[in-house]
C-alpha cells in the first residue's frame, strides 16, 4: 500500500510540475481577455463551455489520481495524518502574515508570526501544533482575500487544470501570492531568503500534499456533494463563491475550509 501510494504522489507531483506551466499561460489570457471587457460580476462566467470542459478534465483528474491518493492517505496512522496536516497548514501560514499586515490586521499579523515561530520551533518545524493550545490560532489569508477586502469585486467565474474554480480577481491573486509568500520565494522562485533556498519541486510537493490532505479530510463531503447535486459543476461553483465570500468577510463558517459543509 505504502509503495503504491509513493508511486502514485510521485506521478501526480510530475503531473503537477507540467500543468503548472500550463495553468499560467491560461491565466495570462484569461486576465487580459477579463481586463478588457466590460464590468462583470462572480455570478458571470468568463468561458462557461470551457470551464465545464476543465471541469470535466479534473473530476476526471479526481477520479483516477487525486481520490485513490486520498483514500490510501486516510488509511495511515493518525500522528502521521495530523504531522503532515499541522506541516502544510504552518507553511501556509507564510502567506498569511503579510496579507494581515496589507489589510490592517496587525494584532492578527502578530498571532500568526509567533504561531509560526513556535510551531517551527517547539512544534518540531510545524509538525505540532502547541501554538493553538496557547490559543494561537492564524487564519489563512492570501493576496485574492486582500484585494477582496478593500472592495475590489471577483470578477468573472472560471476554472483551471487541477487548481479548480477560480476568479479573475483569485487567480490575480494566486499570481501574486508567489511574490508575497515568502516560501514560494525561495522555493518556487528559487531565491535566497535568511540563507534558506529551495527549488521548484519542494513547492510543488508542499501543495501536492496540502491538496491530498485536503482531499482526504473532506471525502465523505465530496462524495455527498457528487451523490445529491443535479448539475455538479454548478455546485462547486456555488460553493466556492460562498467560501471565497466568507474569507474575505473573515467569518467564522470559513475557519475550516470546505471541511464544515453539511453532508
């Protein structure tokens, strides 16, 4: 199981590595084709036929890759489950720090720089969690829910290979997170920042698992969601406009992700 289960997140993170590359020539045309059109609203669709077309492509990405990683992923032991979740969740705290300081929140931006600290020091880099017994606990920000704070709309709804739904205004915002996420810095962009550097791949492998994890917690969720829905894609899109809604309003609905929708 554990061979397989190797085998199969080696093959996605190749995957990932090459749809990556692709994802941001489309993201490119898509926000060009976006900023020259006339003001549009989240409910509006930017290319509705090939969205449900990239929609199709990664359920089918889901069905063969993604789910079975997931599946396998659930069977492993608990401390192993909760390590990697606590290790993906610290990074992602990067992210979120300068995205308090831009909107003002800095008593937040102070919660989450010493929930990293101590997470990566006493949490044996991130693998614990003790800053949230300390009540410590850093919401997740990023550059879309930023941009989203001081008033600037979504834009139109589209989707992307393996990312999934997206608007104009999130993907502008994923673009510029790899400027602002200090781990992208030195990973994705393979730059030296406080002596640490990294590469390409150790970013990739970072989102790949944060995805699997992702997936894995909200199985039950996702098949609930395929079982009870007449038009899927419609579904998803509904649920990621009122999740996107419900962080950039910090609300409390949105702390755990997709994880707190009713099955």
């Amino acid at each position: 199981m554990f061979d397989f289960l190797c085998r199969k997140i080696i093959n996605f993170l190749y995957t990932a590595n090459y749809l990556m590359n692709v994802i941001k020539k489309i993201t490119s045309i898509i926000l060009v084709s976006t900023l020259i059109s006339s003001s549009v609203s989240a409910t509006d669709e930017c290319f509705e036929g090939t969205s449900r077309a990239i929609f199709k492509f990664n359920m089918g990405f889901d069905n063969v890759i993604l789910e079975p990683i997931a599946k396998g992923y659930n069977k492993l032991p608990e401390p192993i489950k909760n390590g990697t979740s606590n290790f993906t969740s610290n990074i992602a705290t990067l992210l979120s720090i300068p995205n308090h300081v831009f909107q003002g929140n800095l008593r937040e931006a102070g919660d989450a720089t010493a929930s990293f600290l101590i997470n990566s020091t006493i949490g044996i880099i991130g693998l614990a969690n003790p800053a949230e017994k300390l009540g410590l606990k850093s919401q997740k920000e990023d550059v879309g829910q930023t941009l989203g704070a001081y008033g600037f709309g979504p834009g139109c709804y589209f989707v992307l290979p393996i990312l999934g739904p997206t608007t104009a205004r999130d993907s502008l915002g994923m673009i510029a997170d790899s400027f602002v996420d200090p781990f992208a810095h030195i990973t994705w962009r393979e730059n030296e920042l406080f002596g640490v550097s990294g590469q390409k791949l150790d970013y990739i492998a970072v989102k790949g698992t944060t995805a699997v994890d992702f997936r894995a917690d909200n199985e039950v969720n996702f098949e609930s969601i395929e079982k009870n829905s007449i038009d899927l894609y419609a579904s998803f899109k509904s649920l990621y406009l009122q999740d996107r809604e419900n962080k950039i309003k910090n609300s409390s609905e949105s702390n755990d992700d997709w994880g707190n929708l009713d099955n």
